[in-house]
C-alpha cells in the first residue's frame, strides 16, 4: 500500500511491511572498529534475516520516505526510510511520526514538566508546543532509519 502524503515535508509516502518472504543475509561473526580483516568464510556467523531484525510487530509497522530536511541532526535525510511502530508507546526523547493539524510531521517528542513538544533536529525549525487546541496524535514511534551512505 502506498499513499502519497503532504506535511512539512517531513514524509512523502507510506509503506505497508509485507513478511511473507524472509530476506537473509550473511552475518558476519566480528565487529568491525575500523576496518575488516578478511572477507573468508571463517568469521560468517550465519545467516540474519532483516524482516526479524527490524520488525518487530509485521502488523503495526511500515516504511515511510522523509521529504524534509528537519531531522538532519538526528541522521535523518531527504529520501531516508524510516520504520515506524504504530504499537509502540512514544516517550520523552524518542523520534515519532505524528498526525499534526491533520498532516503527518517526523519530529522528536519531548516531555518537560508534564508539557510535551514537537521538536525538529534542525536549527531552521520552531519548536511546536503540544496543548489541548491543536489537533495533534502520535502516529507511530520510529525504530529504524534506513540511509544509503
């Protein structure tokens, strides 16, 4: 399912996560400081599949593409996929999507003295104050953000 969206610019589309077919990789067992030893098949650790590691509820996740630049401090670009969880409950820090005077926003949720705002990682934005006038709903809290280097 894809729906073209409009907010700020933060998401310009929506994904459904489909399960149905694993995608598996090889996980290779070392960590990598600075550099990587050798590509030989002693240090594979066997196989990891992606749609386990990154999804963790199939029914209430999905893809979104970021359309503005307001998250950039956070590593969050223009194009980036962001994978929400609609299950999971926003808390103070954490990045969420959210349904804001009706157009869905990427932004931080902060929580100061039981007052809670929107806020952006970039100096260009205001910070949005939450209060019982606007419309304003967490959407889903983001989990992982998918970046092409």
């Amino acid at each position: 399912m894809k729906n073209k969206l409009k907010s700020d610019g933060s998401i310009t589309a929506i994904y459904q996560v489909s399960t149905e077919s694993k995608l598996t990789r090889p996980l290779i067992g070392i960590k990598v400081p600075a550099g990587f030893p050798s590509p030989a098949s002693d240090y594979l650790e066997g196989t990891l599949d992606l749609n386990k590691y990154l999804i963790a509820h199939p029914a209430s996740t999905f893809f979104m593409r970021v359309g503005g630049d307001s998250m950039i401090g956070a590593g969050i670009y223009p194009e980036d996929i962001v994978i929400v969880d609609r299950s999971l409950e926003a808390s103070n820090r954490k990045i969420i999507v959210a349904v804001y005077d009706g157009e869905l926003t990427l932004k931080r949720l902060c929580i100061e003295d039981d007052r809670y705002y929107l806020v952006s990682e970039n100096d260009s934005y205001p910070v949005i104050e939450i209060n019982k006038e606007l419309d304003f709903f967490v959407w889903g809290v983001v989990t992982f953000v998918i970046h092409q280097v």
